[in-house]
C-alpha cells in the first residue's frame, strides 16, 4: 500500500510540475523593441530571428509584441515600460542606443528581463536582471572577406583590377564597425596579401541615400570591391548601377542576401543567425532558468552565415568558404591572430579590453591570449578596436 502511495505521489508532484510548468509557458510573453522596421535589414534579421525562436519554442502570436522604428531615445524607456505592463517576462531591444533606456527599466521591474542585444554594459550595471547578447559577427565578415579576396586575385590576374584596394562603408567608427571591418580585409588579406583598404563612414545605422553616395565616392577612387556595415540596399543598388554602367566594380553586403538589387554585382552577404541566440535566451526564461549576463555565440552554434555566393565569384570561392569555415569552428583558424598584422608597424602584444570607468578606454580584461585577440571572450559586444595597418579611415570633408 504504502509502495502505491509512494507511485501516486510522484505522479501528482509530476503532474503538478507539469501543469505549472505548462501554464508558465502559456502565459509567457516577451517583448522585442526594434529601432527600424522590416525594410531595414538588419531589423529584418532581428525579426527573422525572434519568428524562428517562435517555431522552435511553439509559442503563439499573441506572445510575442512587437515595437518597431522606436528611436534611440526616451522613446525606448517608454515602450519598454508599456511592455512590462503587457505582462512581457523577457524584454529585448536591438540597437546599442537602447542600451541605457532599457536599464533604466530595468532597474523599475527587477522581476522581467531585459536584453539589450549589442549592448556591452550588462556586466557592470548594479542589478541583475539585464543581459546582453551578440552573435560572432567577424567570423562571417571574415569568410565574406575571403570571397572578396578570391574575386579581388582573380581580377588582379586578369587584368581588370591594378591596384588591390577594397573598400568598406561604415555607419560609425565605433568597436562594432571596426572589428567587423577588420575581420573582412583579415579575410581578403589571406587571398591577397598586399591588398589595402579605405573606409567611408555615414554616421548612420540606416541611411540609404547616404549609404549609396559613400558607394559612389569610393568607385570614384578606383574601388573594385565593396564591403560593408550599413543596414540598407542603398550601398549594393548603387554599385549594381555603377557595374550596370561598365564599371568594374562588386558589393559585399549585410544582414540580407543582396542578389535582388545587385543581381551581377552580389557577391555574398555576412549574415547574423539572431534565432540561435534568441531560441537560447527565451527558453532560459521560460524555464526561469538564469539568462547569461553575456552571450555570444558564432559559427560552431549555426549563428552566423554568409549568403548564397553571386554568380560571378571567382572559380574555387566556395570551396576556400569551406576551408575558412572548418578552420574557425576547429580552431585552426584564429581570426585576429596578431601574428597577421601591425598597428603603427609594430606587433600588439596587449590590450584592455573593458572601460570600468565610462571614458571610452580600457583599463582592464586582457584581451590578448597566447598572440590572439580573444574578440567576444570578455563580453558579448565586440570590442576590437584596432586600427591596423593597410586600412584607412576616410574624412567626410
């Protein structure tokens, strides 16, 4: 008797834990905060990301809210905050300008919480409930790199090309454009090693027209190959139209697979997986387990990629993509290997990585391990911002 009570008693606990468990996820709800809209490709990936988290998770419609073109200002608090009264258990924005916005409402509703994706003051900040996530960006800049290197050698051999010069447009010279744009020409350098590169800033996320004028002032210079970090078409339509004109001239974009607006000019796109990094953080807190305060993740967990290759690379791209690939997820290939470039001509052998005090410098967490830079290790957010050699950053004068 007492052995069929003992059964019965742990099937009630089992069921009961079932029942609580299953109630917490029907009324779980988590709130996304974008800074744009779908027309934007990055809030496009970002939304891409939170849908397949949907299918993975099973979760409905109606728990998932979304807040779009929100700015990076009070704006943010306020949407964060009508989230929290919507029931939202789990709060995340996406542009690094929500970062203070949302842990200010953070620290308002210590029982949700709140991620801002690309942000990097998580760790510091005094309450508990705030997290930052970001995916490896500068592994999939780095084989798109690798495309452009191929396509760049193989115009240099056949005469198309007389100078090895790339060229990047940027949205701000800050660590998050910096390190991505290094881990692109690392790329191209390890096709062609003499090859330099110009970087035109727009002092903007998302700005097409300026995006595109900064394309064409850099085919001006005699740019044959284009990469960047700027979440609009603008940049790959105006080089479509350059190359349509007789120019020869390639983009390699972001975010979004560029082939519809630059059909022939299209080489490949760095992409960010968002799904595996929301799909990770959701189900944490649906199972109210501790969400990590950093969390960043890259090739070896399927969250980046770079877009299907255009139809116009270089013969062999696909299978030095491969190569590049095996080698970041076994270790073999170390993106920001100091050993591969210099600042100032001379080899860096440190760097303080975190600002503890709020004046933009670091002043403490080493960085560099056995000659590599360990991007992402210490925190999510990148932080490589080196300015190596063979790299310019141009003036908007």
């Amino acid at each position: 008797m007492k052995k069929v009570l003992s059964v019965l008693f742990v099937l009630f606990i089992a069921f009961t834990f079932f029942t609580i468990t299953a109630g917490a996820e029907e009324d779980f709800k988590v709130g996304l905060i974008l800074v744009h809209d779908e027309n934007s490709g990055y809030d496009m990936a970002h939304i891409d990301g939170m849908k397949a988290a949907q299918q993975a998770l099973g979760l409905r419609d109606d728990q998932i809210i979304y807040k779009y073109n929100i700015p990076e200002t009070e704006a943010c608090y306020d949407n964060a905050v009508d989230l929290a009264e919507q029931g939202c258990k789990l709060i995340i924005s996406n542009s690094y300008g929500h970062q203070s916005y949302m842990m200010q409402a953070a620290a308002e509703y210590p029982e949700i919480t709140f991620v801002a994706a690309t942000g990097d003051t998580a760790w510091k900040e005094p309450v508990d409930n705030v997290a930052n996530f970001f995916p490896h960006t500068y592994e999939s800049r780095y084989v798109s790199g690798v495309v452009a290197g191929m396509k760049l050698k193989e115009l240099l051999d056949n005469g198309k090309a007389k100078d090895p010069y790339v060229c990047y447009v940027g949205a701000y010279p800050y660590a998050e454009v910096v390190s991505g744009y290094t881990g692109f020409f690392l790329g191209v350098r390890s096709i062609v090693p003499d090859a330099h590169m110009d970087v035109q800033y727009t002092n903007s996320w998302y700005d097409p027209k300026a995006e595109a004028e900064a394309a064409n002032a850099l085919i001006a210079r005699g740019c044959v190959i284009i990469g960047q970090h700027a979440d609009s078409t603008g940049a790959p339509s105006a080089i479509q139209a350059a190359k349509d004109s007789g120019k020869t001239v390639y983009s390699v974009g972001y975010n979004i697979d560029m082939l519809a607006v630059a059909p022939t000019a299209a080489l490949t796109s760095a992409q960010n997986r968002w799904g595996a990094l929301y799909t990770s953080t959701i189900e944490k807190a649906m199972k109210g387990e501790k969400i990590p305060t950093d969390f960043s993740v890259g090739y070896a967990n399927d969250a980046v990629q770079i877009s299907p290759l255009g139809p116009e690379v270089a013969e062999g791209t696909q299978e030095a993509v491969d190569k590049a690939i095996a080698g970041i997820i076994d270790g073999s290939l170390n993106i920001f290997d100091t050993a591969n470039f210099t600042v100032g001509g001379e080899k860096i052998t440190t760097f303080l990585a975190l600002d503890t005090d709020g004046d933009w410098a670091g002043d403490e967490g080493e960085a560099i391990e056995n000659g590599i830079f360990m991007e992402s290790k210490l925190i999510s957010a990148p932080y490589f911002s080196l300015r190596i050699d063979g790299i310019t950053e141009l003036t908007n004068e």
